[in-house]
C-alpha cells in the first residue's frame, strides 16, 4: 500500500499527492516580503485621496515657512509632494490601515488599564 500526502487548503476542502515533494512544490512557503507585497500589491485609490489630501495639507504648512521662494516654486513642491505622498499611501496603503487599526485598539487597552488601575 502506497504512502498518500493530504492537505487541508484554507476553503476547506482537501487536496492529496503521491509525494512530499509534490506537495511542498503545490504550497511554496512564503517569505515575509512575500506577504507584504501580497498585502500592499493593489493600488488602493481611497487611501491615495486621503494620502493626497494629507499631502496637500502637510505640504502647504512646510512650503509657507519659505516665502522669500517664488509662488510658482512653491505651488510645483505642493503638487509633486502630494502626489507622492498620494502615490506611496495607495500602494502601501492597507499596511498603513493595519497599523493604524492596531495602534487604536493598544491605546483603548491602555486607557481601559490605565482607569482599572487608578479605580483600585
């Protein structure tokens, strides 16, 4: 009687093979850049606006501090930072919504910590 590899695929369902080898060369192992491009792979056009919105603004506030500049120098710096920061926020824009998801539910902990502690 032959030896069958089985696996169990993330829908549930099962796939068999004849081989370890076939079934390690059907399931590569993934790298952490892996994963990460996996995640941040699609262009997320919401986050570019909000990006580039932020980009807008943050940009402004940097670019008012030079006024002996020329307004047309000025104005291009405000539009070509926007529309990197537009560019790097849709592409990596879900890792930074991950991040930013995790960094609200630590400070609720915290503060939840913080009021437990000095009610006892």
């Amino acid at each position: 009687m032959a030896i069958r590899y089985s696996q169990r695929q993330l829908d549930g369902s099962i796939e068999y093979y004849d081989s370890r080898e076939e079934m390690e060369a059907a399931n590569p192992t993934s790298t952490w850049g892996e994963i990460l491009l996996m995640i941040a792979g699609d262009f997320n056009p919401l986050l570019a606006f909000w990006g580039f919105i932020v980009g807008v603004i943050a940009s402004v506030m940097f670019f008012s501090q030079f006024e002996l500049w020329e307004t047309w120098v000025r104005f291009s710096g405000v539009i070509i930072t926007s529309i990197i920061v537009s560019y790097i926020s849709g592409r990596i824009g879900n890792i930074i919504f991950i991040f930013g998801i995790i960094s609200i539910i630590a400070t609720v902990i915290f503060f939840a910590g913080k009021l437990v502690w000095n009610n006892l």
